[in-house]
C-alpha cells in the first residue's frame, strides 16, 4: 500500500494514506466564482507523480520538469507486510539524467523497475525480457490509470495507444491464464507479416489479381531461357564493320535512288499505255465516217456547204498522219527513257546488292553494344527468378503453413481459457459481484478465443454500457476484477488508485455504491483504493440520498486530511505554473 506521497519542494502538500478505501479530495474554495473548477487542484498530477516515480524514460515536456519543478525530488513511501520502503526521483535539467533512488540509495530505473515487477508482479527478468511479454509499465498503467492516455476510455486499455496484443498479454497475466499462448500467437503473426512483406517486393509484373503468380513466373523464365540462347548466338556471330553506318547510310541512298527510277519508269509505261491507245484512235478513224458526217452536212445546210468533199478528205489524211508521227515520236523517247533508266537500276542494284552483303555481315559498334546490354537484362532477370521462384515457393508454402498455425493457436488460446476453470469463473463471478453491487444486475466478462485470428477476446458488458457514465463504471469494474485476481496470485501491488474521471458522468446513487464496495472489498481483501474526487460528487450522493429513502454511503471517515483546493495555494504543488 501507498502511504505518503512527499517532496522536498516547501509549498508541496504533502499527502497521507492508510490502508482500505482514501478519497483525495477536491473542494471549491470559498472566494471561487461559479465559473471556477478544480482541474488546477493537483489530483490527476497525483497520479502523474506516481507513475513519474517508476517510468524509466525522462519526458522533459511534463511538468516534473519546469523550471519551478526541475531539480526537486518527489517521492512516495510504501509498506508490505510490516516492511517499508520508499521510492524517490528527483527531475533534473536538459540533457542530464534523472535521479532515482530506492530507500535513499541511488539506483538505475531500468533496476528500479525489475525489482518493483518481481515484488509487485511475480514477474521475473526472464519472463518480461523476451518478445511480446508482460512488461511492468503495461501491468502498473492497470493499477494507476493515466486519464490523460486515454485510460479510460476503455476497460481493457491501458491507454488509448495500447496494441491488443499488448492487452491481451498483460490481462492474460494478471487474470492467470497462460498468456504465453498469446506470445507464440503474435511471434507467428510477426512471421506472417515478414513473409507476406516479402511477398510484397516482388515487382507487379508478378502479380495477377493482386496475387503473387508463380506460374506466371515460371513462364516467364522459361521464355527468357530462349531469349538469352538467341541473343548470344546472334552476339556470337556478329561482326563489328568499319564505317557501318556509313554503309548502312549509302545503301539507303540506293534504295531510294532505285525507288525514285522505278517510279519514274511506271509514269513513262502508262505513257506509253495511252498513246497506243490514241494511235488505235487514228487507225480506226475512216472517210466513210467523214463521208457519212458530209452528207449529213450537205442536207440540213446545203447553202452552206462550199467545199467540195475531197478536198476535206484530203484535210483529214494529212491531220491523221501528223498526229501518228507526233505519237510514236512520244511513245520513242518514252520507251528510250525506260530503256535507260533500267539500265540505271541494274547498276544502282548491283551496288545496293553489295552493300547489303556487307551490312549483313557485321553489325554497327553501338548495335553490338545494344545486343550485349539486352544479354545482360535477360541474364540479370533470369538469374533474379532462378533465386526468387525457389525462395518464394517456400515463402508461400510458408505462408500457409503460419496460417494454419494461427489458426491452431487461436484455438489453443480457447482451449487454455475453458481448461482454466477456476481462473475463468473467478474473473467472470467477481465482475458479475461489483456490477450487480452497483446496478442490481450482474453484468457479463466475456472471455475467450476471439472469432478471427486476434487471440483471446476480452469484452464487457452491463446494462446501459454506452452511457458516458456506466462506461467508466466498467472500467472500474473490471480494474477490481484484475485487483482480486491478480492478488489471488500474488501479482498485485495491493492498490488500485483512480482519479476524478473515474465518475465523470456517473450519478450520486452509483458514485456512493462505487464507494461503498471499494470499502467493503478492500477491508475484506486487505488492499488499499485510493481514488480523487471533487466535492460535488459527494454531493451527488447526498442529493440521491435526500430524494430516496436508505442512505447510500458516507464518505466522511475516508476522505484524506489534505484536502485540496482550487485557488492558487491549494493544490497538490502549493503552486500555479
């Protein structure tokens, strides 16, 4: 039990405690205005000094460490079984390291701690140095509840930022079931994570609906296989040619000198096509036709005809000759033009020929080079799959096997809890106890393996939980049931302490039925509730009491001597800062 909290700073109020039930009280002072509250008093920084006593890192943002605190030594003195002993730490500045002491003698926090776990705890060095075991802070955040973590908000946290696993290791530990169950279950989650993170590096092309597609690996090194063997035979038989691409360019101006030739050859032929055409033209055109257009002539214009016909015969010979010899004249310089140009082809083809003996050859220098840095990416992959496709085999192979046992170890985890009877009924009857102390009927502490792989499932359930204030009144709850278990087996430090929040939004008939069990439990088992209150939540319960019938609780003989007030010398420092 705690039994002083102390400093050497003058103004410090200094507080004592007995055993059983110790209300710290918070009153409005006599000149406070009815805006004022006391959230200055000092009682949450009662419950940040304690813990401020056994924490092993240095926070130099709280405010053991302002310039009015810093180099003041804080500290509380505790008493077991007619032993006493105390705890010191005294808040030093900057980069220095603070102080704590342990019955006056100086010790290092990480001793402190181990000391305080196996006196407290049963909780030896072996058991809280391996991966995902109870820790000392986790256990003690349980007994000494931090608002300003979130500690309240639900039963099973410690804090807002605390992992489920955490939870379920230290509450496991506490409640006595085989927490080590819990342990193996996250050690092969872990394994899961670094396999599945592995599967995870292995670049998209490898997946196929957001799965790792080993086939589609396997093909693809089966086709690189065939690539590799063709790029080193064309490497191989590969020739690098002087002035390549001074060859390459003269051979491309010959294909385009023979494609203009060819073009111009294929104008000439219709040319040639159109005038045989216009000479059958001449051939086929007679005087019977001219005859024929002449005496049509002569009969529908006969005062207008004046030559005689063969004159026009004649007229008409003559045009039909001219007109034959000026085609064939065309016709001749085409066919002599194609003549020429084929014969230019042929010597234009058999340079192009040549070159292109050449080109094929050998290759040009940066072609070469392009060819060996492709040999080296078909090389470089091909190797990558040869090592990945087996290792990843495994690693799925893996995969499934650390599923399965996941699954096992869930229902491990299950199996531990029912065998456990003792331990099970004890946990789920004792919050059955103080929930119907405090609502006439017995609420519910759900335990067991979880529905998915989250291992053991611990939940809470009383009638009205979603109200703010039957919501602390669970954490309450169940913060007794871990008491008694836990001293059951000799792992409670013998007190639990809770501050004001504990009964925000909680009415004076259960504020009083808090109370009152906290007396009656800690007087039956031995241990100590300290708990801060304002003085409007005694008030609460002297209201219900007056509008009832049966007094509920009087809290007058628990209420600590030092009392705390709002103004400025009141609270627990005897400072404002």
């Amino acid at each position: 039990m705690i039994t002083d909290i102390y400093s050497d700073l003058k103004s410090f109020r200094a507080l004592a405690f007995k055993s059983g039930l110790n209300i710290l009280l918070a009153e409005r002072h006599e000149t406070s205005g009815a805006r004022d509250t006391r959230n200055g008093t000092g009682k949450t920084s009662m419950i940040e000094l304690l813990h401020f006593l056994v924490q092993d890192r240095k926070n130099p943002d709280d405010d053991f460490h302002k310039d009015v605190l810093v180099g003041r030594t804080f500290g509380a003195k505790f008493r077991e079984e007619g032993h006493s002993f105390s705890i010191e730490r005294k808040a030093n500045v900057g980069k220095a390291r603070d102080e704590a002491f342990l019955d006056g003698v100086a010790i290092e926090f990480k001793d402190l701690r181990s000391k305080l776990a196996l006196r407290w705890f049963g909780l030896g060095d072996e058991e809280s140095a391996g991966t995902f075991a109870p820790k000392f802070g986790a256990l003690f955040a349980y007994f000494v509840r931090k608002a300003r973590n979130g500690a309240f908000n639900s039963p099973i946290l410690n804090s807002s930022d605390q992992n489920a696993w955490d939870s379920q290791i230290n509450v496991a530990y506490l409640l006595g079931f085989d927490w080590k169950l819990v342990q193996k279950l996250q050690l092969l989650k872990e394994q899961k994570k670094k396999a599945d993170n592995l599967v995870g590096m292995i670049r998209e092309g490898y997946f196929s609906n957001s799965a790792l597609d080993l086939n589609k690996m396997q093909s693809r090194l089966d086709i690189l296989e065939v690539e590799v063997a063709r790029k080193r035979r064309e490497i191989a038989s590969s020739e690098v040619v002087d002035g390549y691409r001074e060859h390459e360019k003269a051979a491309n101006n010959l294909a385009g000198d023979i494609r203009e030739l060819n073009e111009a050859n294929l104008r000439d032929l219709d040319l040639v096509e159109n005038i045989n055409l216009a000479l059958q033209e001449v051939e086929d055109a007679n005087l019977a036709d001219l005859r024929t257009m002449y005496e049509q002539v002569g009969l529908y214009f006969p005062d207008q005809v004046k030559r005689r016909f063969n004159e026009v015969a004649e007229f008409h010979r003559k045009l039909a000759e001219n007109r034959h010899t000026q085609l064939s004249d065309e016709k001749r310089r085409a066919e002599q033009r194609i003549k020429e140009r084929r014969a230019e082809i042929d010597r234009l083809q058999k340079g192009l020929k040549e070159k292109l003996a050449l080109l094929r050859s050998g290759v040009a220098i940066d072609r070469l080079t392009r060819l060996q840095s492709e040999l080296h990416a078909f090389e470089s992959e091909m190797a990558d799959l040869n090592q990945q496709i087996p290792r990843l085999r495994d690693v799925v192979e893996e995969q499934a096997r650390l599923k399965r046992q996941i699954s096992e170890q869930v229902e491990l985890i299950g199996h531990d809890v029912r065998e456990r009877e003792d331990a099970r009924k004890f946990a789920v009857q004792a919050f059955a106890e103080v929930s119907r102390w405090l609502y006439d009927a017995p609420g519910n502490l759900i335990l067991g393996r979880s529905k998915g792989v989250g291992g053991l499932e611990i939940d809470t359930d009383i009638v009205g939980k979603k109200s703010g204030g039957k919501s602390h009144m669970q954490v309450f709850c169940f913060d007794w049931v871990l008491l008694q278990a836990a001293r059951r087996q000799d792992r409670s430090p013998g007190f639990l302490v809770h501050d004001s929040h504990i009964f925000d939004g909680v009415d004076g008939r259960q504020i009083g039925l808090a109370l009152s069990f906290a007396h009656e439990k800690a007087k039956e088992l031995g241990v100590q509730y300290i708990v801060a209150m304002n003085s409007n939540d005694l008030d609460k319960i002297k209201h219900e009491e007056a509008e009832g019938t049966a007094p509920i609780f009087d809290p007058t003989p628990f209420i600590v001597p030092t009392r705390l007030t709002d103004d400025n010398e009141g609270g627990l420092f005897g400072i404002r800062f």
